[in-house]
C-alpha cells in the first residue's frame, strides 16, 4: 500500500460496520453533495429561469435533479461494489484519463479558486459594506477555508456543511412561501412544455444540466469512502442518502424558481447572469419586503456560496491526492480504505492542492481573469460532466464491476441521457467560446 500519510495514526476514521436497513441517522455525504452542487450561479440560473418564463421550465430543474442523482449515485456505487476509488476505474481505462484529469484539474482548480472566493465574499460586502473591499473580503474566505480544511477531518467538515445546509434550506423555502407562489400554474409547469422562444431547448438543456455540481458528482464516492462506508453493505445507506440529497437540491431549486416567476418574471424585471445577480436580488428584496428579508437572504446566499468553496476544497482534494498515488504507482485493492482512514487528508498532495486553490488565484482577485485560461476553463469544465457520465456506463456495465452491482435498465438509460445531455452542452459552450479573439 502506498504511503500517502505523514506518519499520523490512521485509524481515526476506520470502516464501521453497516446497518441492516438504511436509517436517515447515517446520511451525510449526501448534505455534503447537495451543500457544494449547489453554487450561487446554480440559484441565479434558476432564478432567470423564472424571471423569463415564469413556471414553465419547473419540469426542467425537476429532471436536472433526477439526471443528477443518477450520476452521483453511479459513482458511489462505483466505490462500495469494486472497493476501488473512481480514479483507479478512470485509469483502468487508459492514460489519457490521467491527461485529461489532471490537465483540468490544474486549469479548473486555479479558475475556480478565485470564483468560489468572489462569490463568497460578495454577500460579506454587501452585509457589511465598510469593513474592507471585495477583493480582501474574497482572501479572507480563501484563507478560512483553507485553515478550516488543513486542520479538520472529513468527520468536522461534515457537521459544518450539514449546519450550513440547514441555513440555505430554511433561507430558500422562507423565500419561497414568502412570494406566495401560485400553486396551479407551479403545477402546470411540472409538464414538459418548452417556452415558444428562440433557443429554448438550449436554454432548457443548460436549465437540466446546471442543477447541482459538477466534479462535486465525482467526489461523492470519496465523501462515501471518508463516512466509513467501504462495502456493499453500506449500499442501501448511500442511496438514500443520494436521494435526500437530490431532493434538498430539488427544493433549493423550486424556491428560487418560484422567486423568479413571482418577483421577477411578474413585474418583467431582470437581473445579471453570474453571482452579482444574486446582489441585485438582495436589491429587490429589500424595496419589496424590507431590509430584514434582504439581509436573511444575504446569510443564505453566503451559506450558499461557502459550502462551496470548503466542499471543493475537501472533495477534489482527495481526488487530486488519489490521483497523485496512483500515479506513484500505490496500491488499488485498499484504496477506498485508505480514504476512510483519512490518509489521503493527511497527505502531501491534498494539502498541496489546497494551496493551489487558494493561493495563486488570489493574483486573480487583483489582476483580472487571463482571457485564455478563462477559455480553456470553459471548455475543460464543459467537458467534465460528459467525461463523468460517459465513462461511469463503461466502468458500470464491464468486468471491472461484480456483476451484482452492475447498471440495470433505469440506471444505464439515466446514464446516457445525462451523458447525452452534456455532450450537446458541451459542445454549444465550445460553440460559443470567441475562438477568433483567442488566435
């Protein structure tokens, strides 16, 4: 076995023995999914959605969440049916798993650092406006959570983003009630009817595939592996917890989408695409229902924020830290183990990319996103998703998965709608990056 540790003791988190039957006592990982899948930009893409077509696509962030849930819980099968972490299936399936992981990886970590403090940091402003500027408000975010991750463990981490959770939950649904939805046309809007506009079933498509993470999918199974749960045992356990997730994920979703279809889409007033949408809103809520409402907001849209910055900054870097074992050659019969152990959250790779996360994309708070490198994020992001699906229906109908564990009919048909799903998407954000301003 690979020695990825730094000498610490590494039964802190030993694999505990599984339940009979699935208990929502033992449901974790799945908060913790839900809590980093859903980012700012989540919430304002579902709120646009609102705002341009009032209940109509309601079916559309339904389905993101379904189309979610499959892919989350093909990973963490995954984990608990071979024993093995989703890097050593992606391996298993040649080198240019490993190009391609570890290209994004270093792309995509120094992009989002920068995003995930901005984002962070912008309801801290608005709640306190004389303090400091974005840009230190953005730092100091980055620097709690990386201080937060190094010196706890995944036991910690978990209680924290539960917590935070439960501000987001009663945050959004306050919401939600507060502008009085109306019901029949919420119902209405659970049919499959695409608006009668121009790129609608683009608009529709990127509305499915933007509900709820991204690489934070591929983490699942890690989180799985940290919680203890290293066999099959724990299988009923962890779709459970998949489906509790999904479904907080499902009523994040519908709240802000009955926000944008009452407050917005009501009074035809838009907002910007981005985190800065989600100021606007603070805006709106205070002239409508007063100050008190738009500060609520404004904790529920840090809790929001920051549950995805310290997930991230947990979640790819135990993958990052596998991924760097198994490049040294360690040892894949215990890997899923070693991470229940904590060996990867003690290791030299996890830390460092951490580090990565935080401090070079602070040059990025002060200097500007570099034009190409936004590119080339874009793509490499577009593609993750795609990469994810497609790759989780080969690992889950071959050999390499006991033949119990294998993907069904439901499962294998979720897996290539999603994977479907996100090639177009991908493909439309290669489309539309300008290609003439990069040459």
């Amino acid at each position: 076995m690979a020695d990825t540790g730094t000498g610490a003791d590494t039964t802190a988190f030993p694999a505990t023995p599984a339940p009979r039957k699935a208990s929502w006592r033992h449901i974790g990982p799945g908060m913790v999914v839900a809590a980093t899948g859903v980012g700012a930009g989540d919430l304002v893409a579902t709120l646009i959605a609102g705002a341009n077509f009032g209940y109509t696509l309601l079916w559309a962030a339904v389905l993101g969440c379904l189309v979610k849930i499959s892919l989350a819980e093909a990973a963490g099968r995954w984990h608990l049916a071979t024993g093995r972490t989703l890097f050593d299936g992606w391996a298993s399936l040649g080198r240019w798993t490993a190009w391609f992981f570890g290209v994004y990886a270093v792309v995509w970590g120094f992009v989002y650092g920068a995003a995930a403090m901005s984002s962070s940091a912008l309801p801290l402003q608005a709640l306190f406006p004389d303090v400091m500027d974005l840009e230190w408000w953005a730092v100091a975010c980055g620097l709690v959570g990386l201080v937060f991750v190094w010196f706890n463990r995944y036991a910690v981490f978990e209680k924290v983003m539960t917590a935070l959770v439960g501000v987001m939950f009663v945050v959004t649904v306050y919401l939600g009630i507060r502008v009085t939805p109306n019901l029949g046309e919420a119902l209405a809007g659970l049919l499959p009817v695409l608006p009668d506009e121009k790129d609608s079933v683009l608009n529709t498509l990127g509305l499915i595939g933007g509900v709820g993470g991204t690489i934070t999918l591929a983490a699942y199974g890690y989180w799985v592996n940290a919680k203890g749960w290293t066999d099959t045992g724990w299988m009923k356990v962890m779709r459970l917890d998949n489906r509790v997730a999904y479904a907080t994920t499902g009523v994040f979703v519908v709240a802000m989408l009955f926000v944008g279809a009452e407050l917005l889409h009501s009074a035809n007033v838009a907002i910007s695409s981005g985190d800065k949408g989600l100021i606007q809103l603070g805006d709106i809520l205070a002239a409508e229902y007063g100050t008190a409402t738009a500060k609520f907001f404004l904790v529920g849209f840090f809790a929001t924020s920051f549950t995805s910055l310290i997930g991230v900054w947990h979640g790819v870097s135990l993958m990052f830290a596998d991924f760097t074992a198994r490049q040294r050659g360690g040892a894949v019969s215990a890997r899923g183990e070693e991470v229940a152990e904590g060996r990867h959250e003690r290791s030299w790779a996890f830390r460092g990319y951490l580090l990565w996360l935080t401090f070079p994309p602070i040059m990025l708070l002060f200097q500007g996103e570099p034009f190409r490198l936004i590119i080339l994020y874009g793509v490499l992001g577009a593609a993750f998703l795609p990469f994810l699906a497609l790759t989780l229906l080969w690992l889950l109908n071959s050999g390499r998965t006991p033949a119990r564990w294998r993907s069904g009919v439901v499962s294998n048909s979720m897996l290539v709608i999603a994977g479907l799903l996100f090639l177009v998407l991908c493909v439309k954000q290669i489309w539309d990056q300008p290609w003439s301003d990069v040459f």
